[in-house]
C-alpha cells in the first residue's frame, strides 16, 4: 500500500515539474478516482476533456496549493467492474472523491460505497431521475436531471396540439427514471400515451425491427425517443427502413441523443431527416469554441478514428473537474487527510472500508461552488446542476437547425433573448417552422378524413374532382360545420379528406361499411351526415351532434273535398253543440218571465209566448235583438249572456276560417300501420340506416321497401302514388325531409310519429381522445347562431319557395273541435246568474201574492192556489205602466207597441 502511494506522488510530482512547475513541493496532491467505459464514445471524450480541464485550471491558477491527480478506471460498461474499481480505488489508492461511473446503472451501487466511505460521487452523466441527490448525501449530479426537459418536451407536445403519443425507451435505469415524470406531465395536458414500447439495450436489429412492426401495425404517428445514441442510432434506421420517417409521422429524442452531429454516420443521420430534438442551451462563447478547437486536435492527433464532438458530457466533465478543484482549495484540504481505517486487511472486504474525515466537508464545498462553466453557469441546487434554457432541435440534411428555444420563465421563443416573447408561451408560432419527416412543412399527424361518395343530397357532402390536380374537393353542410369545428379547436389539427369509392369512383358501400373502415383503422375519422346510432358506436365514438335528430315519414297532400259540406259544423264539438243549444232557449225563458208582467214587447196571445222566448235569445247571437228591457235583473242576465255570445261566436270564426284554409290539403296517410296493413311499398334513402329502422323496429317487409337516392327519385315515387309504381311514404332523416320539402312543399307533408336518433355527428376510433375537444368546439359552433345560421343560408335557405309553410310542422287530418271543456266556465256564469235572477223574481212574486190568496180563499188546497198564482202571473202587474213610462221618458220607444186587452 505504501509503495502504490509513493508512486502516486513521485508520478505526480513528475508530471507537474514537466508542465513547468518546480515548486512542486510546496503543493498538496488530492488523488482523485475517475470511473469511465473507456471503450464508449462518450467516456473516451470524457477522459480527455477531464484532462484538458486539469491542464487549463492549474495554467490559470498556478498560485493554489492543491493539486488534484486524476486515478482512472476503465468500468467496461458493467456495473460489477464500476463498483469494484469504485472500491479499490477508494482502499487502495485513497481517493478523496470520485468522479463518474458513466451510466445511472453503474452509478446506484458506487452511491452506496460513497455514503459507506463518505466520499463524494460527482457523475457528470448518470442523469435518471430515479438517482436522487436529495436521498443520497454523498451524491452530486454536475448535470441536469433526465426531467429537466419534461416540461420543454410536453411544452412542444402541446404547441402542436397533439393529443396521442407513443414512448419509446432503453429499458435500462437511464430509460426507465424518465418515464413516470413523463407520464404525469402528458396527463395534465390531457395527452393520452396509448402504448409505451420498452426496447432492452442489449436487442439486436431484428427483435428492434419486430417492435417497429408492432408500432406501425397499430397506426401510431408520434414518437417521442428516450435512448442513448448507441441504441437510438439503430432505432431510427429500421424505423427509416419501415417507412416510419415519411409524411404524416412526427418524431422527438430527448438530450441523450442530442449529440448527434459528429457521432453518427451519414446512413444514420440520413434515416433522422425531419426529427425534432432537444438539449440544454450551451453559450457559443470564445472560450468554449477555443475548447472545441483545441479538443479536435487533441483527439485526432491521439485516435484518429474518435468521433468528434461538442459532446455534452464532455462540457459536463469539464465543468465538474474545474469544480472539484475549485472546492478541494477552498477546503484547504491537505494531503495528509486519509481515510480511517479499520482492522481488516481485506482488499474485497467492505468492512476493511475506512470514512473519510474530510468527505463531508469536501462535499458541502462543492455544494456551494459557482463559476461560470464552459456549458454555462455552474450552480448546484439540491446537489445536481440547476436547468438552464433548452435548444429545440430539427434534424434537416447534414445538420441540426435550431428552431426554438424553452425556458421557464417565457415557454417557448424562437430567440433566446427576445423578451418579446409572451410569458409561458405554448403556441407553435413561437417556434420556427420545422421541416417534418418526408421533407414537408405540413404538420403531422394527417389525419385521414374519410367521407362519403353518394349521389344525390349534395347539400350535406358534395365531392368532386380537381381537374388540374386530380384532387377530391370537398364541399357542403357537413364539412363547412367540421372547418368551423377545427377552426374553434385550442390546437392545430391537419387533416386529408380521402373519399370512400372504388376504382370507378363510385360509393365502396353503405355509411355503415365506411364507419367501419375506423376499427380496420384505414381512416382517423369519418366526416359527413353520419347518424349516431347505438349499434355504430360499438366500434367508434361520435362526438356530440351537429343537426336536429330524429326519422320521420313524408307523405303527399290532397285537397279533401267530401268533408267540407258539413264543414261549418266542424268547429264546435257536439256536446258544446247541444249545450249552446240549451244555453239560447234558457236565456231566453228567462228573459222572458221576468219581462212577461211588466213589459208590453213580451206579452200576447200565448201562440207567440213560445216564438218570442226562441227570437230574443237566438237574436241576440247577431246582435238583432230590438226589445226593450224594463227589468234589472233581465239587463243583469243580458250582460252576462251577451258576453259569452261575443267570445262563442268570436271562437267559432277563427276556428272556421282555420279548417277552411288550413285543412284544405290533407295528408294521404298518417298512420304507419295503415300503409302496412294495405302492403303499399315505401321508400328510404340507399345506403343508410333508416332501411334498418324499417325492418327491425318499425316491421316492414324487406320487398315492401325501396331505395332512393335523390329529391327527384322522392318526388317521382311519391307522384305517381301507390297503384301506379310508386310508394305511399318515403322515411328518413329530418334534416333530409326539410331539405326535400323546402324543395317541393307544396305537394307533401312531414306527418306521423318521429323516431329517435341523435342527429349527425363525426366519427372518431374508440377511446379517441379528439372526441371531447371536438364535442366542444361543435357546441361552441352550434350555439353561436350567427356563425351557424350562416352556414345554413349557404346551402339551404335558397331552395324552394318562400311562400312555404314550415317543414316541421307536421299536418293533421283531424283538427281538434272547440270543446264544451273550452267554454264550461263561461256557461257555468251564466246559468248561475239566470237562476238566481229568475229565483229573485219568483220569491218576490210569491212574496207580494201569497198572502192574499190564502186570505181570499182559506179552504182552497195548495195546488188549487198555485194554480191560481199562475193565473195571476200571467196577468200585467198593475205597477208596470209607472215603469214603461219611466222608461219611456229617459228613452222614446220607437217603432210599433203591441196594444192588449185590459184585464
């Protein structure tokens, strides 16, 4: 153990007289562990970078007593071998701290024996999260931790609106730490990550190939990337091969393949054209170009066959060399700090490992370093290097353009140091514009719109063909709504309508077949006057309508003229009849006996006591009435009376002169089950599902129904009737029926019952997560009137007539007759004051007579008296001359006076 250090010392003490330095012996050596696969790209650069930062550190800080002496270890990429020259070299050689392993696997066993020995473990690249400097004291990151970039990375995933993202990752500690962080940061985006692939670093080309068959097999276009360059390198090749890299697919790497661009080949970078990628911000200041240039040279003139490269951690490495040395002088630590040993002698055994008496103190020195670092300001927080600003990479030919940045404060900027900027912006304008895969600015994904080829109903979807490009173009109701839809949506969505037709550009089949061809995944969505029914939403989910709903039938209109003979007795109902009837001769009986005594006009030869009781009250419905009332109570009766004359008869006009306009045209059939009872045919729309309707809820038979596909197929088979060819009712989609009548409303009718369906909607795959962002955006559509009634005037309120009536107001061939129900009210009234007024007259008659005839005639039985009262009430009462004269002077009588008897 003596000699090993003694050597130590003479080979540093050597190598720094040959650097110039003679005062050697007034400095104190630090050994120093450095823990490397030297067999890697990057621990080769490491390696030199680390030497350089000695080198040029002690060159600009020659007066420091320290001197640290770098001991390094080749770990041969195994996690066994790290811990092992981690171990010997903190017994053996006494490092005061150490520097690496390489990777987050190595680094979680070389953690243990640091915290066992207190010795500091400075890892400039095992960057997993689930390595926690917090949780482990003697661990420091001089890096950024692997989810410093989460926040960048779903800043991206939501400037471009994507919805689904698949992961791809090295199933190693490095690829598995980010993945929680990642998951979290998609769900609070609301992006769904359908599948994660998990790829094991030591998988050969087939078994990568299989798994991005897999991916391609399940229509998955955006990736996001978390390997080492070794892996990822290989991963993007095959996924080239597989046609995965062309238009419509959109692909992110994290840092860990952010050092491409000297460390792959040109089949490599050739196979990454389009990728998006992202990396911390390094400042291209003089220093770290001198380091650049100096760092080429060094390599190529020791290993001519090294890639060269910016390599992030090699900057890393360099800072953390710099770092320690800075800590190690201001600790004043001296060389004569061992570590304590215990009694065991054994070189395997971990009890014979000593604690470091000045490992805790060297640690916390390195905790509060800070110096401006060739990758940008060093500064640990919470023992790892504090994040700094993100480049946003785009892999375009032989380089990688930089199209953004991302930091905390502003989000998202095309310039680093625009302070323009809008603050935690999201938006993809703040980026610049990237070339995707397949060499296209167009955003992916595309998704692919499948519509509908049908002839006939053009309003709905029209498609036709671009002469010049040979390109469908789309019009009509249907996709004006889906524009408006996209156009309200919070992210950008592309999208390519692709027709559904065969090779003669004719329909490939039914809605039902189209809206299947989602589940086959040959279309994203389906976009046209598509139906939500529940059997379709087995295999695909709507969002929420963007019409009325519902199937209704539409029937031809005839003028009925049998019924309009008796057509004036139609308003009133029967029992209204007959109660009105009644109501006319009881008024008038009334009127009469209380007018009978007093009033001339009401008396006579008992032949006209009948005519005069049925002209008052029936005169009185015209307002024709001539005679004078003397009686209070017969005024009191009249007022009453004559008002429930004027709201009858009032009535009865309206309702008249409805049925003689409205129902002039009557529906040939409102009944379903008549037309199925006289085995008429029926029509329906071809390819759609209102022919389902018809068989399995409504049972009509198959051969009873006929297809149509347009107003003019409608319209003939309706004309010609049931006897001559043609079909008694045609059923289908209200928005379809008005369409057809705003058309020809004047030979047809929407009338029966309508059958449920929730209108039309768009189509997406099960468990889209699109769905509820385009059911938003419809109902911010649908509910502003103004945006969707002007969709409406463009391709419906042109058709037909404006003289006609509205389609959805269905006709009745039984207009309701005013009821006694109606008017019960009024009749009750009046009854009510006609009995009490003719029971006044008859109490005050008795009243003034009784007395008298029982006096004159004590023997006489009681019918006998009420016989003679009856004589005596038809006599004139003495006192009514007083009355007519009263009468007479406040208003002339005019016309003739009928002059009776005296009795």
């Amino acid at each position: 153990m003596a000699s090993q250090k003694h050597l130590l010392y003479f080979l540093s003490v050597l190598l720094l007289t040959l650097r110039g330095e003679p005062s050697m012996a007034a400095k104190e050596v630090i050994p120093v562990g450095v823990v490397l696969d030297l067999n890697s790209p990057v621990g080769r650069v490491a390696e030199h970078c680390m030497s350089m930062a000695l080198s040029d550190f002690y060159a600009a800080n020659d007066d420091y007593n320290t001197r640290l002496a770098l001991l390094t270890k080749d770990s041969g990429n195994d996690v066994i071998a790290a811990a092992s020259a981690a171990l010997e070299l903190m017994k053996n050689d006494e490092v005061q701290a150490i520097i690496g392993p390489q990777s987050s696997a190595q680094a979680r066993f070389v953690i243990e024996l640091g915290r066992k020995a207190q010795v500091p473990i400075l890892s400039f690249s095992a960057t997993s999260p689930s390595l926690s400097p917090v949780q482990n004291p003697f661990f420091i990151r001089t890096a950024q931790d692997d989810s410093a970039q989460v926040k960048a990375i779903t800043a991206i995933v939501q400037a471009y609106g994507w919805r689904e993202i698949v992961l791809i990752y090295e199933d190693t500690d490095y690829g598995n730490g980010l993945i929680p962080y990642l998951m979290d940061a998609f769900l609070e985006i609301d992006t769904r990550v359908p599948y994660r692939s998990v790829i094991p670093p030591s998988s050969n080309n087939n078994e990568i190939a299989k798994e991005i068959s897999k991916l391609k097999e399940d229509h998955t276009r955006i990736f996001l990337v978390h390997m080492t360059a070794f892996l990822g390198s290989k991963l993007f090749v095959l996924a080239n091969n597989a046609g995965m890299l062309r238009g419509g697919f959109a692909w992110i790497f994290t840092e860990g393949l952010s050092d491409l661009e000297d460390r792959i080949g040109s089949k490599v970078k050739d196979s990454m054209q389009g990728v998006l990628g992202l990396r911390p911000y390094i400042p291209r200041s003089k220093h770290f170009k001198d380091f650049k240039r100096r760092l080429k040279r060094n390599l190529t003139s020791s290993k001519p066959n090294i890639k060269i490269t910016g390599n992030l951690f090699g900057l890393w490495a360099y800072d953390t060399v710099f770092a320690l040395a800075i800590a190690v002088e201001k600790a004043g630590i001296v060389h004569s700090n061992f570590l304590k040993k215990n009694a065991s002698q054994s070189n395997v055994d971990l009890a014979a490992l000593g604690i470091s008496e000045i490992g805790p103190t060297l640690r916390d020195t390195i905790l509060t370093t800070k110096f401006q670092g060739l990758s940008g300001k060093f500064q640990l927080v919470k023992g790892q290097l504090e994040p700094s600003a993100f480049e946003i990479l785009n892999v375009i030919g032989k380089t990688e353009r930089v199209i953004g940045y991302w930091t905390r404060q502003r989000g998202l900027s095309q310039e680093l140091d625009d302070n323009s900027e809008v603050a935690n912006s999201i938006s993809k304008d703040s980026l610049k514009q990237p070339i995707w895969p397949g060499d296209t600015t167009e955003q992916p994904p595309k998704l692919r719109i499948g519509v509908p080829v049908k002839r006939g109903f053009d309003e709905f979807l029209k498609v036709e063909w671009d002469p010049r490009t040979d390109k469908p173009i789309i019009s009509g109701f249907s996709h004006d709504v889906f524009i408006a839809v996209l156009k309200a949506l919070p992210f950008p969505l592309s999208f390519e309508y692709i027709p559904f037709m065969n090779k003669d550009r004719q329909s490939a089949g039914t809605i039902d077949e189209l809206i299947y061809q989602i589940k086959l995944q040959n279309y994203d969505a389906v976009v046209g006057a598509t139906t939500i029914v529940a059997n379709r939403s087995l295999y695909v989910d709507f969002t929420l309508p963007y019409s009325e709903s519902g199937v209704s039938m539409v029937v031809p209109v005839k003028d009925d003229e049998k019924n309009k003979f008796w057509i004036f007795l139609k308003p009133l109902s029967l029992d209204l009849w007959v109660t009105t009837f009644a109501a006319f001769v009881f008024t008038g009986l009334v009127i009469w006996v209380l007018e009978h005594r007093i009033n001339r006009e009401f008396r006579g030869p008992p032949d006209q006591h009948l005519g005069m009781i049925f002209w008052f009250s029936f005169s009185t419905l015209v307002f024709a009435h001539r005679e004078k009332l003397l009686s209070n109570w017969s005024r009191f009766v009249m007022i009453v009376w004559i008002f429930l004359v004027l709201i009858l008869t009032q009535s009865y006009t309206a309702s008249l002169a409805s049925m003689l306009t409205v129902q002039r045209l009557q529906p040939t059939f409102v009944d379903v089950k008549e037309i199925k009872k006289n085995g008429y045919f029926v029509g329906y729309q071809n390819n759609s599902y209102v022919e389902g309707l018809l068989i399995k809820q409504l049972n009509f038979d198959r051969s009873k129904l006929k297809p149509f596909s347009t107003h003019e197929e409608y319209h003939e088979a309706l004309s010609k009737g049931t006897q001559n060819g043609g079909v008694a009712a045609v059923f289908d989609e209200i928005p379809y029926i008005k369409l057809f009548l705003a058309k020809y409303c004047s030979g047809y009718t929407m009338v029966g019952p309508t059958y449920k369906s929730d209108g039309f909607g768009f189509a997406f795959p099960l468990g889209s997560p699109l769905v509820p962002y385009i059911s938003r955006a419809i109902l911010n559509v649908t509910q502003d009137t103004e945006k969707l009634g002007a969709i409406e005037r463009t391709y419906f309120s042109s058709r037909g007539s404006t003289n006609c009536q509205d389609p959805s107001a269905s006709i009745s061939s039984n207009s309701p007759s005013l009821s006694l129900h109606s008017f019960g009210g009024l009749f009750i009234i009046t009854g009510t004051v006609s009995l009490i007024s003719l029971l006044v007259c008859f109490f005050k008659f008795f009243g003034s007579h009784w007395p008298t005839l029982s006096n004159s005639n004590p023997e006489s039985t009681f019918w006998s008296k009420l016989i003679e009262m009856a004589k005596h009430f038809d006599r004139r009462d003495p006192s009514s001359h007083l009355i007519e004269r009263n009468t007479s002077m406040a208003h002339p009588i005019a016309g003739p006076r009928v002059i009776e008897p005296s009795t």
